[in-house]
C-alpha cells in the first residue's frame, strides 16, 4: 500500500504591515532630527591644534568671507498668532555689516539673549584689515569675548588623506 503525502502548502506573509512600520519610523526620525543650521556664507577656515567644543544654542556667528563681506546670523524670538492663539518661536536672523556696524548688531542681538556666545568665522584668506577692524569696533563697544573657528589640524590631515 502506498502512502501518500500530504501536500505542501505554500505560506504567504503579507508585508504591508512591515513597510507601513518602516516608513512611518523613517518619517518620524526624519522630521525630530535637527540639522545643522545653514550659515550665511561658506568660508575656508584657518586650521589649527585648538579643540574647543561649541554649545549648540545661543551663539551669535560672525562670518567674514575671502571678499570681506561680513555677515552676522543669530536667533531671535519671536510672537506669532496663530487661529487667535499667540505663540513664541525662533527665527535665524541674518544682516550684512560692514566693520563699523557689526558691534551695534551684535549689541542688538545680544539685548535680546545675554547670555550669547559671539563666534567668528573667518575665511583664510580675508585679509587682515576687515578683521582688525571687527575686533577694533568689538574692543570699542565693550564686546571682549568670542572665539575665532578654525579646523582642527589633525581633522584636516585626515581630510585631505582621504580626497587624495
């Protein structure tokens, strides 16, 4: 007698529950994620052996580009209304100065957080009297402590090993 087997059923999963999981996980890292904020000008920054970390809030950044063009970019808070309801956010400002202008905006911005942390971005290759004159019209207005950007030689070695 012959014994017969039993035939093999086939399974099928249904995958939509999976992919609907997937792209609402990719939605929700996507929009609480904070990118870095986009500055005012690109620069080439001078390098150096300093490390010095940055806070991520409460910075007001002073960008001298290779033209001499200076820009200062800051948040500021600002009242909104909205269906009625007044609300707070915050707005990235940005202005273009000139040497002589720069310390009355960032005494402006200054007003509104005090405790901001003034920050400088110069290109490597602005010249030397835009930035003498930013820290003459700083040292003026009693505007003493910030910090010059620079990169880091050692991340800079390794960033050129790597194009190379």
């Amino acid at each position: 007698m012959a014994i017969k087997k039993k035939r093999r059923l086939g399974i099928k999963i249904d995958m939509t529950p999976m992919v609907d999981i997937a792209f609402l996980l990719l939605i929700f890292y996507m929009s609480t994620t904070q990118f870095k904020p986009p500055e005012a000008k690109a620069v080439t920054l001078p390098v150096s052996h300093s490390q010095i970390q940055l806070p991520d809030k409460d910075i007001i950044n002073v960008t001298v580009t290779k033209k001499d063009s200076i820009f200062v970019d800051f948040l500021q808070k600002e009242k909104i209304v909205i269906d009625g309801n007044e609300m707070t956010t915050t707005v990235r400002k940005y202005a273009e100065a000139d040497p002589g202008t720069v310390s009355s905006i960032i005494n402006r911005a200054r007003a509104m957080n005090i405790r901001a942390l003034i920050v400088i971005k110069a290109d490597k290759d602005a010249s030397f009297g835009v930035m003498n004159d930013v820290m003459n019209s700083m040292k003026e207005n009693n505007l003493t402590r910030f910090l010059i950007i620079t990169n880091n030689e050692s991340e800079a070695a390794q960033k050129a090993k790597a194009g190379a």
